[in-house]
C-alpha cells in the first residue's frame, strides 16, 4: 500500500523519497529489502547501530514503569545517567543538566554562561564568540553563535551580534598554510577579538574540539585549544566545547577536548548519549559554574519541557552501558586509523584536497585545483555527485555542509560509521568512495 506523503513538511523538498523499513547493526533496509551499510550512522548519531536488544529491552522496561514526570521529581534512571556522565567527562565537569537535541544544549550553555557571570557581577558580559565555519544549532540562540554562512543567510534578522573569529583550518588559514608550520595566530584572533570587543562585554567563546558536518576531521594542532584556555582564563571568559558530535567516544576518547589536554567550563554533549535511540542530550558545566548560579538562589530560569525524562535517560543509560562493555571506544580508535588509511590514497587524485579525521570521524575535501586549492563553482555538485556514487554501492555517507572555504564555495563528504564497524565493513566503505571519487574525478575532467 503506498501512503502519501503530502501531508508532511520535511525539511527538504523531493519527488521521490527512499523509504526505511529497519535497521540492524550498522546496516539499514529499504522496504523492498534492500541493504544499505550506515557509513554516517544517520548525521553522526547512531553509534552502536541499529536495533540493539539490550537497548530495547531497557526501553521497554521503562517504559512499563514511567516515561514522564513533572520537574518537580528525580527519577533514578536521570539521577544514575547523571552520575555515568559526570565519571565520563574530564576534570571537574560535574553538573549535568538534561535537553533533547544539540541545539538545545548549546543554546542551555549559552545561557548558563550569560547567568554565571550576572550572578558574579558582571553583568556586562553577555556576548558569545565563536568561529566562522561552525556549526552550534539551529535554534536563534546557536544559530548566532554557528558561522555556517548559508545556513544563517535568511534569519540574519534574528540572530544576536556576536563576534566570530577565523577558524582553525591549517589547510587554509591564510596565516601560516604555506608556512609548514602553525603559529596558532588563528587562537590569537580571539584576544585582538576580546579586545575590541572589550572584555567586559564577553562572556564566554564556543567551539567545536573536532569539527564535524562543517569541515569533517578537521583537527587542530596540539596547542591550539590550551592556547584558548590561556586567553579565556585571562580574560574571565568561559570556555565552551561542543561535543555534540565528538562526544561519547567517537574521536576514539570519551571527548575530543581529551586529546588536547585542556579542561572547558561548560560543554554541550548530544548525539552519541544515547545512539539516535531517543531524544536526549546535555549540558555539562564544572562545579564552580553551579555553585556560582545557585550561591544566593535556589531556581536557574530555563529548562525544556522533555529534559531529563525517564524513558530518554534509561535509555541513554543502557547505551553507554553497551559502550563500555563492548570497548567501543577501542574499536572506534582502531577502526578510525584503518579508515583514515585506507582513504589517505586519494590524495594523489587530482581533485582531492585533503584527507582528515580523528577515530570515526573522517572528511574528504575537493578541489579544482590541487597547487591552488581552490574550490569547485558552487553549481557544478562536486559534493552530491561523490555521495550519490557511494550510495549506488549500498554504503551511506553525508554530505559536507556547503561553505566551508569561505562561507559559500568548498566541497566535501563525511564519513563516520557506527562503533560497531568492523574491518571488512571499514574496507568496504573506503573501497566505495575511493571508486565514486575516482569516477567523479573522470567525469570532471572530461569538462
């Protein structure tokens, strides 16, 4: 029986749609019984495939005892998750606060930095920086702080004056690319950003620790982010990770900031917590962010109406428990590195720029000129030729947001499996992009 589709409002708009019957592991099937391999783990999200039992098996009994309650309650499965993360996370990140999504959790850290630092005094530091080419959210608050240019084009209207700054892109910053080595000039940009800001105006600066749909894999060097801390420190500015994406093991850490030795005041966590099996995410801030807001009150004025809820924390509880049983982690690291590998060959074909990653998470850059780098026309669909090659080979992978050159122009794909993914299925996934690379990379030269 076909079922219409007109009465949905996705956010795309196409003729014909692929229709999902299930998923299993790290593979997902079509209704007509075709198979497709999850190299994206749908947006970075489901890291330990699809269709787990002891996942469901969690659900259900949850499910049987309570899915919601009224804030005024804690229920166990929130208390427990609550203390999973806070043994997680690095140094003293301690205090866990619930949303549902990414965007809510670094819109929520956005917030608690403005109320940390109104409730110290200082009740002028309210702007966030961030850099161009990121990505914090969707909503008006971190689509303000996201520098992601097309994505922000129309509710410019909307959206807070906040300062950016250059992003960390070695293989084109304009400071130090043909140079060989970085001078962390690009983590200086936000002390001369501070400064004509005036630091009294600044209340705290957020980034990505390992980038994802904007620049996929693309790491900093070692000293970049304790540069950052030492800027941030200096200037009583709070220092934000968004580990949406690279949180919960994926980087081959349980967080990405974990390679760079450095320890954020307030981090955004999403994705990963709980595998794409419900809504959950949260936000992570260090005891002395608590003690500050709740030192002469006893209520924070914000909050959503699903955080926290049972269903979603037992859940999310019962993910990091497979997890860690499993040694995902390990395996995302080692998987990684075979990755990473097995696609660094593409660096010899004429329209391919770069190759990075950390753990799962891997990126390839186009362009039309490997001397130049510069970038494909816009229209000429580098990007959405190579994704549709992978796909005719029943593997999956994402398109890399448009922009990450210079706002508008730079092609690019994301590639981060499950940490389920084993060897033969790492191999099989290079193998199909490599080949869709090399196709595209024919057909462009014939133009």
């Amino acid at each position: 029986m076909t079922i219409s589709t007109d009465s949905l409002f996705h956010r795309a708009r196409r003729e014909q749609w692929m229709r999902i019957s299930h998923g299993e592991g790290v593979y997902l099937y079509g209704e007509e019984g075709q198979a497709w391999l999850d190299a994206c783990a749908g947006v970075h999200v489901v890291s330990i495939g699809h269709a787990v039992p002891e996942v469901v098996a969690a659900m259900e009994a949850q499910a049987k005892k309570v899915c919601f309650t009224y804030a005024r309650f804690l229920t166990q499965p929130q208390i427990e998750l609550a203390e999973c993360i806070s043994s997680l996370t690095p140094g003293d990140l301690n205090r866990v606060f619930f949303v549902s999504g990414g965007s809510e959790a670094t819109e929520s850290a956005m917030k608690i930095a403005r109320k940390y630092h109104v409730e110290r005094g200082n009740s002028s530091k309210h702007k966030i920086v961030s850099r161009w080419q990121s990505w914090h959210g969707n909503t008006v608050g971190a689509l303000s702080m996201s520098g992601r240019t097309p994505w922000r084009r129309d509710y410019e209207p909307y959206l807070l004056d906040f300062p950016h700054i250059r992003p960390c892109y070695p293989y084109r910053c304009s400071y130090c690319r043909d140079s060989g080595t970085c001078d962390l000039r690009c983590a200086d940009d936000l002390e001369r950003v501070i400064e004509q800001e005036g630091a009294d105006s600044i209340a705290a600066f957020i980034a990505e620790p390992i980038l994802g749909t904007s620049c996929c894999g693309l790491t900093p060097p070692p000293d970049y982010f304790p540069r950052i801390r030492e800027i941030c420190d200096r200037h009583d500015v709070l220092m934000i990770v968004d580990e949406v994406v690279t949180g919960f093991g994926r980087t081959g850490v349980n967080f990405a900031i974990e390679h760079f030795g450095v320890v954020p005041d307030i981090m955004a966590t999403g994705k990963g917590l709980s595998s794409g099996y419900t809504p959950i995410a949260a936000t992570i801030v260090r005891d002395e962010i608590y003690d500050a807001i709740y030192n002469k009150q006893s209520s924070f004025v914000h909050g959503h109406t699903y955080g926290g809820n049972p269903l979603s924390c037992a859940v999310a509880l019962a993910v990091q428990q497979y997890i860690a049983d499993h040694d995902l982690i390990d395996n995302c690291r080692n998987m990684g590195e075979r990755m990473l590998q097995g696609l660094q060959v593409l660096e010899s074909n004429p329209i391919v720029g770069a190759v990075r990653g950390k753990g799962l998470l891997t990126g390839v850059e186009f362009v039309a000129d490997k001397q130049s780098r510069a970038p494909f026309p816009v229209g000429r669909g580098v990007t959405a030729a190579v994704v549709e090659r992978v796909l005719d080979r029943k593997v999956l992978i994402m398109p890399g947001a448009p922009g990450l050159v210079d706002g508008v122009a730079g092609d690019h794909i994301a590639i981060s499996p499950p940490f389920t993914v084993t060897e033969a299925q790492v191999d099989e996934t290079v193998r199909a992009v490599i080949e869709a690379v090399e196709e595209t990379a024919k057909d462009l030269l014939r133009l």
